[in-house]
C-alpha cells in the first residue's frame, strides 16, 4: 500500500535498509568494515557468513543496541539508532530470552504497548503472533518453563507482533526442530506475500537458498559476495549423457569424457547448450540426457571463502 | 517508561521479592514490640533516664533497619538491571522504540515503588508498635521515615548505576561497602566535632559529600529523639555518640540529597545510553 504509493511515485522504491560503509570496531579488533549494502522493500534478504563474520554486529547496528564506529545507514527511511524507526520493526535476537515470570502472551502483550499498540488491541495481537508461530495452546504458561525452542517460536512472535514492515532475524532456527525450521520457512515466505521486508542472519544455507531473493556474503566482516540468489548460484557447465560420438569429437567440442558415456562440458555459456546438442546430433550422436551444472550454495560458499 | 515501570513491579511480585518484604517487616515489627515490652517490664529506671533507655533502643533498631533497607534496595535495583541488560531480555526490549533512558527511569520509578513502600510500610510499623507497647512515641515519625525512606532511594539509585555497567554482585558489592564506610565516617566526623579535631570534621563532610546516606540517617535520628532528652543532653560532652543526634542537620543536606540522586540517576542513563547492547 504505502510501499506501492512510493514506488509509483517515481523512480527506485526507497530501500528498506541502506547502509553507507558502516563499521564497528572493538578496540583495535574489527567486527565489521565498510558494509555498504541496500535491501529493497518487500525482499527477503540473506546475511550468509561463518561465524565470527560479524553478521549480529550488523543487525544490531542496524537496531541502533551497538553504536557504529563509522559509516552511517538508513532503516526504513531514518537513520540508525533513531527510536521512531524501531516502531515498525521486528527483531528476534540471536540470544533470545523473555521475562521468565511473564507468561508468554503478557510477554507479547508487554512488547505490544512498547511498540505503542493501543491497549484494546494487545491482547488480540498476542493471540494472533502465538497462533502464527504455533504456540497458540501455550500463551498462559510461563516462560521460565518454556522449552528452547518454544522460547524461540516466542521471541519469533515477539518480532512478527503488529505486522512490522521489516522483520530482522538473526538465526531464527537456531533451536528449532525439523518442524519448526519448516514453519519458519513458512512465515518468511508468508511475510514475502504480505509485502514485508526481511532480513535473515543465517548461516544455514538451505534455508537461505529456500526463502531468500537476494544475498551477501560476509566474512572477516567483509562483503565477499552479494547480489541476486539465481545469479550468485549461476554456474557454467552442462553434462550430456550421449552415445556414439568420439572422444576426439567431443574434445573438439570443448569436452571431455568423465564416464563411459558421460561428457562434460565445464566452459559452456547457459545460452550455447542448443547449439550443443544439435552439433551433437549432426555427429551421429545420441543423447539420454543433458543436465545444466547449478552450484549449490555450499558449494559456492566454499568457494568464495576459499579465495577470499 | 510507565511500562517498563509496571514490569518491574510486576516482577518483584511474581519473584516473591515483595512477598519476602512483606514478611521481613511483620518478623521486624513483631521483635520490636516484643524488645519494647521486655525492657519496659524489667527496667526500673524513670524520667529522662527511661526517655534515654527507650531512645537509644529504638535508634538501635532504626540503625539496624536502615542497614537492613539499604541491603535490600541496593540487592533489588542491581539484579533488576544487570540481570536484564546480561540477560539478554533487555535487547528485545530495547529494540522497541523506547528511550535508553525512559527505560532505566521506568525501573528507577517501578524500584522505587517496591523499595519505598516496603521502607514506610515496615518502618511506620516499627514506630507504631513502640508507642503502642512502650508509649514512647518520637516527636517528628513522619519527617523521619520520609528521611529514611529517602536512605533507601538513595542507595537503589546507586546501585542502579552502577549496575548498567557491571555486574548485579559487583554493583551491590561496591554500593554496600560505599553504605558502611560512610557510615564510618559519620561516625568520625561525629566524633571530630566532639572533640573539635578539624582533620576528622572534614573528612566526614567528604564522606557526606559522597554519599549522604549517613547524613540522611542523622537528620532522621533527631526527629526520632524526644525534645527533651536532646536538651537534657545538651552540654553533656556526649556529642560524638552515633545514638543520639545533638542538632538537626542543615537543610542542605536535604537539598544535596536530592541534587545527588539527580546526578547519580543521569550517571546511570549515561551508562546505560553508552553501553553495547
Ligand atoms: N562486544 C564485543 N566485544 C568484542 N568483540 C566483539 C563483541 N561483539 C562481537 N565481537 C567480535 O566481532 C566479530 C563479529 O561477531 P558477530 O557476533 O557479529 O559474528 P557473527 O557473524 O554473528 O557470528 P556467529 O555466526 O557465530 O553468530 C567477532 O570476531 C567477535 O569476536
Ligand atoms: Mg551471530
């Protein structure tokens, strides 16, 4: 609604998140440097990295909790820090905990006159983000004698209460089960529907690759990598399971064999693959299958902390 | 901040702080009644002696309930604060758009509630019983629980402080010490003017300076005497006995009371303000 007036408005929409080479240091050791990055609205947004990369350095920038050593940054239009900001963002931190001597829905109902909810509508709220996040039959117990991961599945709640317009994540699945990592990849994907923007610290690369549109790559508290999710993935490279063609013929053609009837093709261009099978054929060739070589991102993790 | 006021109150209650409160001061009363009326029955002094028997008895108390209140307020506002800021319960909280600020003056309002209403409410029981069982009854009680009340606010101000910073048992280590030790130097101070030793009269108005918890406590203590034992007293040479206050102290130091705990409250809110979350 809003999000869709601004961008009908003229030009780019105004990102969500824009950060300037944001920096912070802890003494002479620094957690993060120079981050320049611009998260647009509505996207799901993946902050990959190994640990120690500086991943919650950020997002805890980006909620004002850590002063930035430098660097400046916008989020959802004001500038770091600024409390007006936090009123319309969700944030499950990577350590959650919760009032132990609350139950969880007055937990939730704390947060909600906190993020200035009107008092009538809080109760409702908490009901509703209990449901969304499976707690639905547990709201009046307290949390002190919650599981991990049912303390988790709260402070999930705590950040999707009142629909922010962004929801920052930092390991949301850190403590859940098989279930529950699916319901969460749920969640982003509704929140995706609705138009939300979201912001996942993750190192878990399946549910970056499951849930995410667009990605950086963080390391030594460096961007090593960032950009769309099926261009970083890209890969060059087919595989055709082809009979009656020499080894000569397929060397010509910039292959090699790799099994009896296997060739690959590590340098082929997505685009040439047509022009391959039809030389292929011509040569007398017959084809049982062609596969497109697609990294996975594990892979391509790997590979960009290997040249780092 | 009335939120964050209410959560901590609220916590107080469900962590049984205030129902552990509630019977410290029926255990309190009950022995002071009962110390009254045992001396009462086997004393047999009378006149100004008695008033004197009575008084010292009751500051006795008084002193040992203020140590007493000034362990709870400082143990209260410590583990409130750190436990939340080292938790990590305060980094949700304060990802809502609250102030740093409001936040640490919503514990501060909701603490003081807790530890000032179990500070009138045991004290005013203390007072109660003694003239109901000893029918000694000071001459000013409401001046001198607002005073020791004061004491114990002023003792959770500090220890919130510090508490933005370090931790809940390094906080109420260092509050409690900086209690006794100007306590000590009350007592010096007290003891410089006796004896007209300059040295010590200054530095226990350092002491005072500091942390006028002990100045507080004095001013309380002569509301609690009766008039006319103060100027049976007087000229007796018994200045320098931390039982019996000789005069009432300056208004000032009721002014700097005040003024430190403003100063010692925005300390805290620097602290809190600064710290990496
Ligand atoms: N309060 C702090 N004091 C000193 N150093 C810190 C502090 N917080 C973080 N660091 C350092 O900053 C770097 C980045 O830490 P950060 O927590 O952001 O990593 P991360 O990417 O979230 O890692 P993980 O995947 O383990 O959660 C680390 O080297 C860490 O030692
Ligand atoms: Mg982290």
């Amino acid at each position: 609604m809003a999000q869709s007036q601004e961008a009908a408005a003229g030009g780019t929409p105004p990102a969500a998140i824009r950060t300037e080479l944001l920096e912070r240091r802890y003494g002479r050791h620094v957690a993060l440097r120079g981050l320049s990055l611009a998260v647009p609205r509505g996207s799901v947004f993946g902050f990959l990295g190994p640990n120690g990369a500086g991943k919650t350095t950020a997002v805890k920038l980006l909620l004002g909790l850590v002063r930035p050593t430098g660097g400046e940054g916008m989020v959802l239009g004001l500038p770091l820090g600024e409390p007006a900001a936090r009123r319309r963002i969700g944030y499950l931190p990577e350590l959650f905990r919760y009032q132990e001597w609350l139950s969880g829905r007055e937990v939730l109902e704390a947060h909600a006159a906190l993020a200035g909810m009107q008092r009538g509508r809080r109760r409702a709220a908490a009901e509703e983000a209990l449901a969304t996040v499976g707690l639905s039959g547990e709201g009046l117990r307290r949390v002190g004698a919650y599981s991990k991961g049912m303390q988790q599945r709260l402070g999930l709640a705590v950040a999707l209460l009142g629909d922010p317009e962004l929801v920052v994540l930092d390991e949301p699945t850190s403590a859940l089960d098989p279930v529950g990592r699916h319901d969460v990849r749920t969640i982003i994907q509704d929140l995706r529907a609705k138009g939300t923007t979201v912001f996942l610290n993750s190192h878990l690369l399946t549910e970056i690759e499951a849930v995410c549109d667009e990605v950086a790559v963080l390391d030594h508290g460096r961007v090593i990598a960032q950009g769309g999710l099926g261009s970083l993935l890209q890969a060059k490279g087919v595989d055709v399971e082809v009979e009656g063609v020499s080894q000569e013929e397929i060397g010509r053609l910039g292959g090699t064999w790799s099994a009896p009837r296997n060739a690959s093709f590590p340098e082929l261009a997505e685009g040439d693959v047509p022009e391959l099978v039809a030389r292929l054929v011509a040569l007398g060739g017959r084809i049982h299958g062609v596969t497109r070589r697609r990294a996975s991102l594990e892979q391509r993790f790997l590979d960009w902390l290997e040249v780092r | 901040m009335l939120e964050i006021c209410r959560l901590t109150v609220v916590e107080s209650l469900r962590r049984r702080l205030t129902l552990a409160l509630f019977a410290a001061t029926l255990l309190l009363v009950g022995l002071t009644g009962w110390a009254f009326s045992e001396i009462g029955r086997l004393s047999s002094l009378q006149g100004v002696e008695r008033l004197m028997q009575f008084s010292v008895l009751l500051l006795f108390l008084m002193l040992l309930f203020t140590g007493m209140l000034a362990l709870t307020a400082v143990f209260t506002a410590a583990a409130a604060v750190a436990g939340e800021l080292e938790s990590g319960v305060a980094a949700a909280i304060l990802a809502r758009p609250l102030r740093r600020g409001a936040y640490l003056f919503g514990k501060w309002l909701g603490l003081a509630a807790v530890v000032g209403g179990f500070a009138l409410l045991a004290g005013a029981g203390e007072l109660l019983i003694v003239s109901r069982v000893a029918a000694f009854a000071p001459p000013q009680p409401v001046a001198a629980l607002a005073l020791i009340t004061a004491q114990a606010l002023l003792m959770m101000t500090l220890s919130l402080a510090l508490a933005t910073r370090l931790s809940a048992v390094t906080s109420a280590i260092i509050s409690t010490v900086a209690f006794f030790l100007v306590w000590m130097l009350g007592t010096v101070d007290l003891m410089g003017v006796a004896l007209n030793y300059p040295t010590l009269m200054t530095v226990g108005e350092i002491g005072k300076i500091l942390l006028p918890t002990n100045a507080l406590w004095q001013a309380a203590e002569y509301y609690l005497e009766p008039g006319s034992l103060v100027a049976a007293t007087q000229g007796l040479g018994l200045g320098g006995n931390p039982f019996l206050a000789i005069g009432p102290q300056p208004p000032a130091v009721l002014i700097w009371a005040g003024v430190w705990a403003g100063i010692v409250l925005a300390l805290g809110i620097w602290g809190v303000v600064r710290r990496q979350i």
